[in-house]
C-alpha cells in the first residue's frame, strides 16, 4: 500500500529588484521544516519546497529548492496531487514590476520600484 502524500511550503521568497538585491519576508523555515518532520514520522511521503534558509535537510523528506514566489507556486503546482498540503511559507508580498538587468547604481535618491 502507498504512503499517503503531503506537500509543505517553508521559509520566505526573495524577489529580485536587480541581481544584488531583493525584495522579501523574514522566515526562518523553522515550522515548515517541523510540520514536515511530524508529517513524515506519521507515515506520510513527504515533499517539501523551501525558499532559502539555513536549515539542514530533514532525513526521509524530498527537497525542492526555489528562490522566488513563481518558483515555489510552479514547484507546488509540479508536487500536486497530495493528500495534505500545509502552506507555511512567508511568500513575498510584492515583486518589483520591472527587474533591473544589472547592479543599481547609489546615486543619493532611492531609486522608484513599481511593485505587483
């Protein structure tokens, strides 16, 4: 008999502003990484996508990597179907509308971002 599947979302998204910078929430990972843990000690086949964190692998959970809020939704998306699905990530609010291509210069005036 198969494990039932579960699917969990941790840590934050980083939308880039240019390729140095970012736009993001504070999210350690910790509870994503916890629930998991539990869901695979309860006998669940575990995948869990994770924006970055610090944070060592659980031992027995697929891992899926990914930096910004359309990686993460295309990575749940790809997981589909579970049987349990907890979203604990700290997904970005916003996303800068226009990526600048290289490193904004400092030029004393906070530069004008149009976010979506």
């Amino acid at each position: 008999m198969a494990k039932p599947k579960a699917l969990v979302t941790s840590g934050p998204t980083y939308e880039p502003i240019d390729p140095v910078r970012f736009i993001g929430n504070r999210s350690s990972g910790k509870q994503g990484y916890a629930i998991a843990e539990a869901l695979r000690d309860a006998g669940f086949d575990v995948t869990l996508v994770t924006g970055p964190v610090a944070l060592n692998d659980p031992k027995g959970v697929k891992m899926v990597r990914v930096q910004t809020a359309v990686e993460m939704l295309a990575a749940w998306e790809k997981a589909l179907p579970a049987d349990v699905a907890v979203f604990a990530a700290a997904v970005s609010d916003w996303l800068v509308k226009k990526v600048a291509g290289k490193k904004l210069k400092k030029t004393g005036a906070a530069p004008k971002l149009a976010l979506v």
